[in-house]
C-alpha cells in the first residue's frame, strides 16, 4: 500500500527538443532523433530509481503530443495544422479521416526497451478510446460513439500485445471523460472493449474535470485504478469521493504539475492523510496530479523527493 508512481510524462531535456525541432527540418536522421530519444528515456528511468519511486513511467520521451504520437501510427488518421490546446500551447489535432486500422505495435518497443532498464516494473502507457476521438476532428464515421469504438477494438490489440510482452501495469489514460459528462456511458463502453481479458493491472488517468458530474458512475469503468488529482484543487475535490465510498484502487494525486512551486515534505504528508481519511490506504498510490512534462526536470526531480520522502514518513507513522 501507498506505492509511489508518476502519471507518464516527464520534460524533455534540451539535447532533445533541439533534435526534434532539427528532424521537423530535415537536419538529422529518424535513427539519430530514435538514439536521443532513448538516451533520455536512460535518464528518467535512472532517476525515479535513485528518487525510490516504486512503479516506473518511461517518460515518454518519443511523444510529442498524446493524441497525436498515435494519429501518426494508425492507418485512416491524418494531422491539422496548429490547433490551440491551452494558453499558448499548440498541437497539431489528429483527423480521422477513413476507417482505422493498427498496422502494427506502437508502444510496445519502447516499453521492452523501458523495462530492460530496471527490474522495477514500468508501465505500458497509451491513450484511451474517448480522448482519442473526442481530441480528434472526424471526417469519417457517422457518429461519435462509432469512432471511439472503432480506437477501442484497436486499442485493445495494443494493450493485449502490451501484456504479452510483460507489462504488469497498463495505464489508458482518459483525460477527455470528464468533459462531456452526458458521454460517460459511451467511454465505459469503449473502455471494456479495451480491457475485456487483460489480466494485468489497469489504470485510467483522469485530470482537471468537475469529478462530480461524473461519480459516482465513473467507478464503472471497467479498470483496476483511477488516476485522479487533488493537489491542484487544494484536496477540495475530495468530499466528492465521500459518499457512496470509492471502492476501486486510487493513483492519488499529490504534487501540483503546474506549478513551479516545489510542494514541501510536510505539506505533502498532510495532503496525504486528507487522502487517508476518504480511501482506504490499501487502495492507495501516490504519484503528482499529471504527467510532468510542463515542468522543467530539475523541477520535476525535487517535487518527486518531496513526494517519496513524504510516504515514508505516513507509512513509518501507520507502521508500514
């Protein structure tokens, strides 16, 4: 109990963002941005294991949008151009544009790669059927729900060959869902397309929503974990998990992702046991409200110490 993870994301080194933006303009090779990309996957995995984080994200580092990381791998999608995401951030909006089809894996690779480097287990990370369509301009199906059963049925394919390859936990990460709560029952739908006979541990991230519109149905979604924040709301969003009780495992959110401040330890504990007093600490993960990609690493270093050293306090104190 209270085992400390991230969400998925981590910053990229500069080394990177300058390979990549060298690539977009034809000044390297595919295979010389790839070897960078790993380079730096190296680096996240060396560090949550020298920070003692239990479950291991692998950063992420080939992905430059998540939507659009996987757009580019299926068959039927096209890319925009420059759709506004928030402030001034921008991406390029995936477009469904004819029926879809996986030609082959594409998160398996990187995961066997994340997982050679470290005997601590590491997460297959994808994102979910809902946000894939709802984060997506569709020019081909005839409805919504069409088009997130079509992710799903695909979907269900890579978290199966995920699986296979080893992956103890699979997280399908559902940012969307809370946005359009009228929709949930189609995203429980496609979410026990994705998950029908997977025997590893799965979980489904959901950030930044008015969780009450949407629980205490989102407890059907047919998943082992919820990945949840609080931290960014001050822990106020938790009297919505009150009643009824929450009965699924918690990835529980501690660490505001985007804000420079660096969360301290005491401040941490405390936000802990607020947690503690809703769900039951055997159910219970701590990991930061989202992917850290948005912060720099030195950012993202000191808030993931504060968190490991903060769960070490709670869990001596409850006799751990």
């Amino acid at each position: 109990m209270l085992e400390t993870t991230s969400v998925g994301s981590f910053p990229k080194p500069d080394y990177l963002q300058k390979a990549r933006t060298a690539f977009s303009t034809n000044k390297i090779t595919h295979e010389q941005l790839v070897e960078l990309e790993l380079q730096a996957t190296r680096e996240v995995i060396a560090l949550q294991e020298e920070i003692g984080i239990d479950i291991l994200a692998h950063g992420e580092m080939e992905r430059g949008d998540m939507t659009t990381y996987f757009a580019e791998k299926l068959e039927g999608m096209g890319i925009s151009d420059l759709v506004r995401s928030y402030g001034n951030r921008y991406y390029r909006k995936p477009i469904v544009a004819g029926a879809l089809k996986r030609p082959i894996p594409m998160t398996v690779e990187m995961y066997k790669y994340s997982q050679s480097l470290t005997k601590k287990p590491v997460k297959g990370m994808l994102t979910g059927p809902y946000t894939m369509c709802d984060w997506s301009f569709n020019t081909h199906y005839d409805t919504r729900r069409d088009v997130v059963l079509a992710f799903a049925r695909l979907l269900h394919d890579e978290v199966k060959d995920l699986e296979n390859a080893g992956a103890r936990y699979i997280q399908i990460d559902e940012p969307a869902i809370s946005t359009r709560p009228e929709e949930l029952e189609i995203a429980i739908e496609a979410m026990g397309i994705v998950t029908a006979g997977i025997k590893a541990m799965t979980i489904s991230h959901i950030c930044y929503g008015d969780f009450k519109t949407i629980y205490p149905r989102i407890l059907d979604l047919p998943v082992d974990q919820l990945d949840l924040e609080f931290a960014n709301s001050g822990y106020s969003n938790l009297d919505v998990f009150k009643t009824p009780k929450f009965t699924k495992k918690i990835a529980y959110g501690v660490l505001d992702i985007h804000s420079h401040r660096i969360e301290s330890v005491d401040e941490i504990v405390s936000g802990i046991k607020k947690g503690l007093s809703v769900f039951d600490a055997e159910l219970m993960m701590i990991d930061p409200d989202c992917g850290l990609k948005t912060r720099t690493m030195e950012e993202s270093a000191a808030k993931l110490r504060n968190m490991v050293a903060a769960v070490k306090i709670v869990k001596s104190e409850l006799g751990l």
